[in-house]
C-alpha cells in the first residue's frame, strides 16, 4: 500500500459566534520534526447574532442576509488562499436561535459551506483541546474559561487530565441585553463551589477576544509566562466601569463593539476567579477558531494513520463520526432549506453573487486591526470589521471586480 500522507497547505475555520463571526486561514506542514503552523490569516466581524436572538428567539432576515453576505465573501477568500479543507462552525446565537438551523440550511444551500452547530458540551471540549498542549506536562490545577456573547465555557484541568467540562448560557451580549437567567449564574456558582471543595490553588486559563484584549492592556503582567495577576484585571476593570463606552474607546483605543462587550467579560472572569480564589489568569491568546483547525487536521492525520496501518504518537483519536452521520445531516439541512418560502431569500440570493464584498461584508476590506493583531499567534494580521451599518443597501467601494469573484458554492480541494 502507499503510504499516505496530510497535504501540506491552508486550512481553515470559520466560527460564528454570538457576538463575532471570524475566519481563520492557517498554513499546515507536517514534516519529520512533527506538525507546524502559521496564521496566513484572521478576520473578525461583529453581526452580533446574539442581540436578535436573546432578546427575539430568532435571527432576524436583515441579519441573515448579512450572515450570509459574509460567508459567501469567506468562502470566496478560501479560494482565493487555496484553501485544501475547511470546517465551519455555530455556537450558542445558533443553537438557541429558533430557525438556527433553517439560516445554516440556507448558508448551505447558496454557498456551498456546511455549518456544524456545536452543542455546549462540544464547545467546552473544543476549547480545552485547543489549549491542551499549552499545558501539557504541568503539574497543578487549572480552569479554562471562555467568554463568549452567548456562552460561557469552563474545563478544569488537573495535573493535565481533565476533571470537568461545562457550558454556561452567560455570555457578554446576554449580559448587555439582560437576558442571562438567574438561574444560571446559581448552576455555575453552584459548580464552582463543589469544585473549590475537592481542589485548591486553581488558576485560570482564559480565552477570547476580551480577555486577550485586557492582557495585553494591563500594566502589570508575566510576558514569559503568559499571565497576569487577578488584581491586575480587577484593577482596569475598575477603571474601565467608571468609563463611558466614547471614554473607553478613546482612552484604550478600542473598537465600538470591543468597548462595549469587555466590561461585562471583565465581569464573568472576575466573578470565576473570586469564587475559586485564583491568584493569577494565563493568557495563551488562541481561540476557537484554532481548535477548529487543528481538530480538522489531527482528524485527517488519524485516518491516514488507519489508510496506511502506522502509528503516530502524540496525535489525538479520531471523534467517532460516520460518513452516513455526516451524510444524513446535510440531507436534512437541504430539505429544511427547500421547504423555505424562497421568496424572503430571492432579494439575498442574487445580492451575494453581485455584491457579496460590499454592505456588511465590505467593511473587512483594508480594516487592519492592529490592537488585535498584536497579540495572534505566529504574527498574523486579524482584520477586525467595523460593525455592519444598519442602513440595507450601502456599500463601500470595493477594488476587487464581482466578475472575479467565485459566485459558485465553495468547494474544497480532495485530500489524498
């Protein structure tokens, strides 16, 4: 038999959040001395999903359009970076959203990409596996958190094997719209003081956009080590309550929708490390968007490793996933779109394909984000978007002709 191997090239991931939908290009090589990557790029876009959803039940159809201008410009950038595979995920704005999965059917069915919608359990073990390796052979207690605008996920690692794993419906949008249920602050607190009962010295482990944001605002932090103190972030968190969101995007030069949302992730982080008295919060600044490639690139690797009856140690076991599973997925994602009326999607079908860089979408052109950027792995460049204006039918000029751009659902080289 040949022996098979992972094709060298891009990947990427695209993670639709509550709050952000980004899109994550990495450059994969696997070679004697192990796997290697690097951020070719990293786009963020603030729909705010959530805002529709917790507060209404559903997306709205100005704000699907927009989702779906978006994907359709993603999809276009993965071809223009030869993207060989992809993996695109939803998490709680999706999820909780009544025609969630109606919207991702529809993304299906105009652009070619498939969207898994992640349960909270699956996201919680997503993230802990992206961190895995940041870890990995230390000895003591450590939380992942992620904060989230829908959700909140927390993993509690001890002397590297993991304890316990949850997701929490309190998330920086829910928050500013009101609409965390009291309840779950109780489940979560409840958690945390069972967990504080059985382990001691616990520090966190904090992930996303917010938290990478705070430490790289601190004055005061352990750049070797990749942490600050929890008074550290108690501190700016106190400067920054006291602070109007102009005040705060001024001061910390920050974007609209980043000044908005930090206080209330501030919050989250800090009300954690209270209750498991944590002294200090590492900070690795790598997201969901890296789990999701890396799960897609150690998943491929596992079934070549079965193609050509080899072992490679160290590369995590393949998620128990069928082809048939897969299949039957995507037929009932098809059928749910079919059964839409397509007349409240043929205004949005013919915008994609003339002007699927502009409106919302047209806002990551040329936007570099350098607060951002600043602290991505391998020295990446994120482009974060400006929020998507509210008035339908504005445009920014774009330099790129629509005839150059792929009006075809997007599809992805064959890995061999």
């Amino acid at each position: 038999m040949t022996k098979q191997k992972l094709n060298n090239g891009n990947y990427a991931a695209i993670d639709i959040g509550s709050n952000a939908v980004r899109l994550l290009i990495k450059r994969i090589s696997l070679d004697k001395e192990g796997l290697c990557s690097s951020k070719e790029q990293l786009i963020r876009v603030p729909l705010r999903l959530g805002a529709d959803v917790f507060t209404g039940s559903k997306i709205s159809k100005r704000k699907a359009k927009k989702l779906i201008r978006l994907i359709r410009s993603y999809a276009d950038l993965m071809n223009i970076y030869e993207v060989l595979d992809y993996k695109a995920c939803a998490t709680s704005a999706i999820r909780d959203a009544e025609n969630g999965r109606e919207v991702m059917a529809q993304i299906k069915k105009q652009t070619g990409i498939k969207i898994h919608i992640l349960s909270g359990k699956e996201e919680a073990k997503l993230i802990y596996n992206t961190h895995a390796e940041f870890l990995q052979d230390r000895t003591g207690n450590y939380m992942y958190v992620d904060v989230g605008g829908g959700s909140t996920e927390v993993n509690l690692m001890v002397n590297s094997s993991l304890v316990f794993s949850n997701s929490y419906d309190i998330g920086t949008i829910r928050v500013l719209s009101d609409t965390v249920d009291p309840e779950e602050w109780t489940r979560l607190e409840n958690d945390l003081f069972a967990l504080t009962k059985q382990y001691a010295d616990i520090d966190l482990l904090g992930t996303g956009g917010n938290i990478n944001k705070l430490y790289r605002l601190v004055e005061e932090k352990d750049k070797t080590l990749q942490r600050m103190t929890v008074e550290a972030l108690r501190t700016i968190n106190y400067r920054m309550v006291h602070l109007t969101l102009e005040e705060r995007v001024n001061l910390f030069k920050l974007k609209y929708d980043r000044a908005e949302v930090i206080v209330p992730a501030s919050h989250v982080f800090l009300t954690i490390a209270d209750i498991v008295q944590a002294k200090y919060i590492y900070v690795p600044t790598v997201g969901l968007v890296d789990g999701i490639i890396d799960g897609l690139v150690f998943k491929k690797i596992n079934h070549l490793k079965k193609l050509s009856k080899g072992s490679t140690d160290g590369i995590p076991e393949e998620e128990p996933e069928t082809e048939r599973e897969d299949l039957m997925e995507e037929a009932n994602l098809m059928k749910e779109a079919d059964q839409m009326d397509e007349a409240d999607w043929k205004d949005e079908a013919s915008a994609m394909t003339q002007e699927c860089w502009r409106d919302d979408a047209s806002a990551m052109e040329d936007i570099s984000s350098k607060d951002d950027a600043a602290g991505t792995e391998d020295g990446a460049a994120e482009t974060e978007a400006a929020p998507a204006p509210e008035t339908e039918g504005a445009s920014a000029p774009s330099s790129t002709p629509s005839s150059a751009l792929s009006s075809a659902p997007f599809s992805s080289k064959i890995w061999k």
